[in-house]
C-alpha cells in the first residue's frame, strides 16, 4: 500500500533529566570497559612470555590514545546533552547525508549523531598517533573506519528516527517489506542496489548493433555494425577488464562509449572475456596476454587486413596490456599496437590505493577457502570494492531498503555494477601477490611472459593514459605513474569524479571536467600545478589525440561490416558469454 505522508508530530522521544544522567552513567561505564580491555590485552601483548604483537605497536601510547577517546567522549556527552538541537558544533550531522532528514534533529537524535560523529573523529584522529609506517596507518584507519561505520546509529532501526517516523506511519509495513528484500539477498548471497527486472542485456542495455566473430574458451571477440560511409583504417579494439561485464562501456545509446566511438567513424571490436568456470582453473597471466590480448590483436588485424591495432586496456586489463606491450618487442612484433590507450589502468603499485588494504595473508587464505573448483565467486570481488565506500554502496542500501522498506531503482550503472563474473583463482591470486603485494611488473624483468622477462621500459608505442581524480581503485597518484616507466610518447589526461563516471562520461552528458597539460613534468602535482581545466568530457581530446593513429579514411564495407569478412558472424552483440550467470 502508498506509504502516508509523514505528519508534523512532537519529537519521537522527549527525554527527562533522568534520561540524560542515565545515558552519561552508561556512556562513563562504557568508557571505563573499553579502556580496561585496552590496557589489559595490550599489557599482556607486551608480556614478554606472550604472544608478542608486531613491535611497531606502542601499547602505551594505544593506551594513552583511547583514554584520551573517553575522555572526549564523555565530556562530549555532557555537553551535548545541555545542547539545543541544532546549534553550532564542529561534528554537525547535517553536513552527513546519514543524518541529513529533518528528524535527526530532533533530542535525543541530534545529540546522538553528534557524539557518533566526535567519537569518530576522534578515533581516526588517534590512529595518527600511533608510531606506525604509513601503509600500517592507512590500513588500521581503513579498518577503523570500517566499523565505525557499521557501527552508525543509523544503521539501527531503533536509533535512526527516520525509520522509526516510516515504522508508525505504515503500522511496520516497510520492515515487513524489508525483511523479504533482506531474505532475498542473503539467497543469493549478494547485496541488491537496483531493480533486478529493470535492465536485461541485449534488450535495453548493451544493445550497440554488433556481431560476435569469434569465440574461444576464454573470450568472444565483438565487432561493432558502421554507422558512416566511411571509416578509419586502423581498427579499434578494447580489453575491458574480466573482474567485470564489458557493457559499462554500453549501458544504453546515451552513455555508450561504443556507440559514441562507432560514430566518429572507427572500426570498433571489444573482447568480451568468459565469466570463469572449473573449465578455467588453471589459466594464468600467459592466457590472458598471449591467448587472450595477442591473440585478439592477431585476429583483428588478419580480418581487416592491417598491420595494426590501436588497442584500449580498461583497469586491470590495461595493466595486462603494458604486459603485453612489453612482451611485444621481444618477439619483433611491437609495431602490431598502433597506439594504447588506458583507462584507470595501473602497472606500478607502490601507491595502488585502498585495494591495498585486501592484500594480506588473509586475503589469499579466503581466496583459497572459497575457490571450489579452483573458480573465486565474483560476489567476493564484489564485497571488497562495496567495502571501500561502504557508506554508500552498503549502509545506505540497508537502511533504505531493509528498513525503509523502499523500493529499488532502476539504474543501469548500479545494474552492471551488481553483475559480478567470476575469476580463475589461481590466476587471480598470482595478480594480488605479484603486482598489488610485490610490485613485479614495475622491476625490470619481474614478470616474465611465457618465460621471457619483460620490461615496460621497452615500451615505444604511443600512449593516452586517463586517470580519474576522485578514483578510489586505481588512484591517479598511481595511474600517473605509466609515465615513469613506458620510453614512447604519454598523453596524460585527469578526470573528474572517479572510477567509472570519469570513464563513461560522453560529451552530450556536459558533465564534470578534465585537465590537460603540454608541458614537460615530472610528478602528478606539477601536472596538476600547470593543467588547464575543461569543461565536460575528455573523449573528445581522445579522439583528436587518436587521429594521427587512425589512418586514412576507407570505405565501411566489406569486412568492416560484421560478419561479411573471413569471420562468419556467431551471433548478435553482445554474444552470451556477458549472459552467462
């Protein structure tokens, strides 16, 4: 049934004086717990007879910080609690979409967001303390964060006062209805953020008319339909990664960058790489650079009958490119790529980000655990990149749908985002220990391709390499980095906002910006010092930066139509290797 308009009504809760002593004598005794439990474990951490803790902790000065965290706390909550709702505090919850409505300033709400967020602060503040490495203190405040932010009021349905207002005006209907969407969920051992029946590929999304040319057990080679007279010679062709399905290159005819490449007269082919089965266990990084990237470069170039590609790599299929561009010369065949172009793509990881913090012994013991049939389930892929903003891609879900019994979306980016593939394991934990724990791809002759070493110093072919500003996975801090390391021309371009919306942002959309900077630098700050910002989409820089790599003008015909060369068409885009579940 229609969910009632809330009606203006007195504060949920209207708490006494009583009420207000009884919290601060619970917080206080809560305080004393916790800094007892502290200075105990820590103590005996210490003990020489006990299991000793890693020597960079300093108990006393863990001790010493989470004192300092009760003290605050507590001196908070008397203060808070002789604090009208609303007034001017440094930790305002209003400024926190969490507790953004109107009903978190209502007593005790508004109080209760305010000491959450001090106390927060407060214990992320105290991680700075510690006498730690920075890679430790990124990882313990990541860590730390994360509970934290589990541990938001809320997250409770007894606690976020907007869900208790939604609880009485639909006499509980929407925890009725959250419970069915939670029941659901944990079926499918997922977390849903969209309408599950709004999209279906190749019906409203990933609908760019196409063929598939060719199949092979690892992946099936798309060829895109010309839509002008004409079109460049050399050929296009995309690695999107395999962590992913291919199409958030093709969400619909508006976002498409397929679509959009398509109409500026290229030649566009993308590899659509086979979701992972037992059939896959043992594939390994030789599979995906010689049987996967060479062998699709091979297999463009003898259908159109080019010397050469101009190759797209897209986050870890971009690093697997610089692979194989570096392998390339080795065999005397670099001159096959034309050009590279990198989307959020890494291939030195001293600085890889929050991904980082997955990367531990840990880690590769849950790979193994949960990789039945040597196959890791993408859902745990998935829940890692979820986690890095669990805010808003987990607790926000959970207290809009679980709680506020709120119907899902219909996003498209949230669809794809939620279509998880699954991944060789063997070959996926080589990937994590090799480049994200062991930084090998960045030392000359530390990755070998079918035993030979290679050298991304090595590598001459032109290159336009995109990084996100706001990109919480593959950082621009590290992406810039391609610089140091590829020997032929590098085109660096920053985008606004992140990850995905700094990629598949087309110019019509007139959103964000993108800089530039065509003077010699040597770091990612002085890029960023001397950069001209632009207004919108940076696929249009791309292009007139592709140009010269393209080739002359052909006609469309012929094996430029899918299908019509020495490849039989398969089947229609986008093939059923991106259907498979």
């Amino acid at each position: 049934m229609a969910t009632p308009e809330a009606q203006p009504h007195p504060p949920i809760l209207a708490p006494g004086p009583e009420d207000a002593q009884a919290w601060a004598a619970s917080a206080a005794r809560a305080g004393e717990l916790v800094a007892r439990f502290w200075s105990e474990q820590l103590e005996r951490a210490a003990d020489a007879d006990a299991p000793a803790m890693p020597a960079m902790f300093d108990p006393r000065a863990i001790v010493a910080a989470q004192t300092e965290l009760m003290n605050q706390g507590l001196a908070l909550w008397e203060r808070m609690l002789a604090l009208a709702p609303g007034a001017d505090d440094a930790a305002a919850p209003e400024k926190d979409k969490r507790f953004a409505a109107p009903p978190w300033r209502q007593p005790p709400f508004d109080a209760l967001a305010r000491t959450y967020l001090a106390a927060t602060q407060a214990a992320l503040g105290s991680v700075d303390r510690l006498p730690l490495d920075d890679r430790a203190r990124e990882r313990l405040r990541f860590n730390l964060r994360s509970i934290l932010d589990a541990m938001s009021p809320a997250n409770f349905p007894w606690t976020n006062p907007v869900v208790i207002e939604r609880t009485l005006a639909t006499r509980g209907e929407n925890l009725a209805k959250g419970m069915e969407y939670l029941l659901r969920d944990v079926a499918k051992g997922q977390l849903t953020h969209t309408d599950p029946d709004a999209f279906e590929v190749g019906r409203n999304i990933a609908v760019t008319p196409g063929k598939v040319v060719k199949e092979t057990p690892l992946y099936q080679l798309v060829q895109y339909s010309p839509t002008t007279e004409s079109v460049r010679e050399v050929p296009v062709l995309i690695f999107p990664p395999w962590i992913n399905r291919f199409y958030i290159l093709d969400l619909n005819e508006k976002k498409s960058f397929i679509r959009w490449a398509v109409a500026q007269g290229l030649t566009v082919f993308i590899v659509s790489w086979k979701s992972a089965d037992e059939s896959m266990k043992d594939v390994t990084q030789d599979d995906y650079i010689l049987g996967g990237i060479v062998d699709a470069v091979d297999t463009v170039r003898d259908l159109l009958d080019v010397p050469a590609v101009n190759a797209i790599g897209y986050c870890v299929a971009g690093t697997t490119l610089a692979a194989a561009l570096a392998y390339l010369p080795a065999r005397g065949e670099a001159e096959k790529v034309r050009s590279a172009t990198f989307f959020t793509a890494q291939v030195d990881f001293e600085d890889a980000g929050e991904l980082q913090h997955f990367i531990g012994d840990e880690m590769f013991g849950l790979i193994g655990a949960t990789s039945g049939g040597g196959v890791m389930d993408g859902r745990l892929m998935s829940a890692a990149f979820n986690a890095l903003r669990g805010p808003e891609l987990i607790w926000r879900y959970v207290v809009d749908h679980y709680m506020l019994g709120e119907d899902y979306p219909a996003f498209d980016l949230l669809h794809w985002n939620g279509d998880v593939t699954h991944l060789p394991a063997k070959w996926h934990g080589t990937y994590l220990r090799d480049l994200y724990r062991d930084n090998l791809l960045a030392k000359p002759g530390g990755v070998s391709v079918a035993g030979t070493p290679i050298d991304l110093g090595k590598v001459e072919t032109p290159a336009y390499v995109q990084a996100g500003r706001e990109d919480h996975i593959a950082p621009a801090k590290s992406v810039w980095k391609i610089t140091h390391h590829f020997r032929g021309p590098v085109r660096f371009v920053l985008a606004g906002s992140g990850h995905i919306a700094g990629v598949v942002n087309p110019p019509d959309a007139g959103k964000y910006q993108h800089w530039t900077n065509d003077q010699p630098v040597g770091t990612l700050e002085e890029f960023v010092a001397g950069a001209t910002e632009n207004k919108g989409s940076w696929w249009p820089d791309w292009l007139r930066w592709l140009e010269p790599h393209a080739g002359e003008l052909v006609p469309a015909t012929g094996a430029r139509v899918p299908g019509a060369g020495k490849l039989p068409a398969i089947e229609d885009a986008p093939g059923r290797y991106v259907k498979e579940r």
